[in-house]
C-alpha cells in the first residue's frame, strides 16, 4: 500500500479509536458525573473554534503552522470526530426546546456540508483530469469569449468563400445560443453529454448535404463546439466545488454564535454566572 493509504488507514482507526472511547466515557461515567455535559461542551466549542482556524491557516500560507496538507487532514478527523462528541453532549437524545433544536440543525448542516464538500473532493478533480486537466476557473470567461469571436468569424466568412449563407444561417438557429454563455449546468454535473452530441449530430447531417468548403469551416465548428462543452463542464464541476463553502463557512461562523450564546445561557440558569 502507498503511505497515502496507509496513513488514511491509520487516521480512520484512531477516528474510531476517539469514538469508541467517548461512548464508552459517556456510558461509563454520565449516571454519575453530573457535570460531564459540561466538560463535553467545552471540549466541543474549542474543538470548534481550533477546526474554524482552518479557514483563517488557509488565508495565511507563509505563517509556519504546520502544511496545509496536515491542516487539511486535522480538520476532517477531527471535524468527523466532533459528531460522536456532539451526540455524547446531547445524551444521545432528540433536542427539545427551539433553542437546542436550532443549535442542532446547524451543527447537522454544517456537518453535512462538511461531508459533501470532502467526497467532491475527491471525486471531482478526477473527472477534471479525464476532460483535459483543470482549467483555471478565472480564465474560463476569457476563454469563452475567445470560441464564441472565433465560432463567429468561422460562421460569417463561410458566406463569401462558400457563396452561401447555409453555415451562418446554421450558425444563428442552432451554436449561437450554445456560445454565448455557459451551458447545461446539471447535465454536466450528471455526466449527461447528450446536448453535446444533439449538436455535433445536427453538424454531421449538414455536412452531407455541403461541398467542401462548407465542410472545412462545419468540422472547425465542430471542433469548437466540443471546446466550448469542455469548457463548460469545466465551468459546471469547479463551480460546484467553490459553492458549497457558500454554505459550509457561513453556517460554521452562525453555528460558533450560538454556540456561544448556549454557554452563557447554560451559565446563566444553571447558577454559574453566580
């Protein structure tokens, strides 16, 4: 096995090694330490605010704090690891009271979101890789613009060096839509090529009918048109791997909030302001 594997072997046995341990601590000791939701919280909320420094390691590469890779491992083991302790900390119970059950659902979004950012992690870049390799995500609107000038060109000088109007024509009732701006989001996110492969049939039926002119300027088209959807499958996956942290970040720094507002509360009715 290459160390790779070997050292996610070894971070997922410890994951289960610190969750067997805190459901054992808490079957152990909660009938009779009443004070342990106490310390499960406060263990949680630095647990919390150590994994939300992640975002702030990441904004400052030159600081020597460890590599971004190790951050990177830290935060989803121990992140994973938080569950087990937040169902310890809530005895295993359903929250009751909208306060709780707020607090709840934000730590079930920001935990789900969590998870769904980490498997795009790993399954997206490999669909990358078989469309091209990696594009980068800025340039994708210059680029766009490039095949659509290009497309267009093709299309309007066809109409001199054929003596017709048949591709320009073709041009606007059929590409044009397709080269003005991303297309077919979903589909690209499903591995649905079949609007790729409508328009390069449409092409291939009008290039029997061309003389070789038409074909010439029809297979440059054409060329253009499986760019432009790599492109925009491109456009789709990278996308999608920048907007879930739309979610994940903000319900993080929401969830810290009330987490806080929950020990000042606890604090409050319990007597320990006191």
């Amino acid at each position: 096995m290459t160390s790779l594997v070997l050292r996610r072997w070894f971070n997922t046995t410890l994951l289960l090694i610190a969750g067997v341990a805190v459901v054992w601590a808490y079957l152990a000791y909660a009938p009779s330490v009443r004070r342990l939701p106490y310390v499960s919280g406060w263990v949680l909320l630095v647990l919390m605010l150590v994994l939300t420094a992640y975002n702030g390691r990441k904004k400052l590469p030159f600081l020597p704090l460890l590599s971004s890779r190790a951050w990177l491992q830290f935060h989803i083991y121990t992140g994973l690891a938080t569950a087990v302790l937040f169902l310890a900390h809530i005895s295993f119970r359903v929250p009751s009271g909208w306060f709780e059950v707020t607090l709840a659902w934000l730590y079930f979004v920001v935990m789900a979101s969590g998870i769904f950012g980490l498997a795009l992690s790993r399954l997206m870049p490999k669909r990358l890789t078989t469309r091209g390799g990696e594009v980068l995500y800025e340039r994708i609107p210059a680029i766009r613009r490039t095949l659509q000038q290009s497309a267009e060109t093709i299309a309007l000088k066809s109409i001199p060096e054929a003596q017709t109007s048949t591709i320009a024509d073709f041009y606007v009732r059929e590409l044009k839509h397709f080269f003005d701006g991303p297309r077919n989001f979903w589909l690209h996110l499903l591995e649905v090529r079949r609007p790729l492969n409508t328009l390069l049939d449409k092409i291939t039926d009008l290039n029997r009918y061309s003389n070789d002119k038409e074909r010439e300027k029809l297979n440059q088209l054409a060329d253009m048109v499986r760019q432009k959807d790599g492109l925009d499958y491109h456009h789709a996956i990278q996308t999608l791997l920048k907007a879930w942290l739309f979610v994940h970040i903000p319900f993080t720094y929401s969830l810290l909030i009330f987490s806080f507002v929950h020990v000042v509360l606890v604090f409050a009715f319990s007597g320990g302001a006191r």
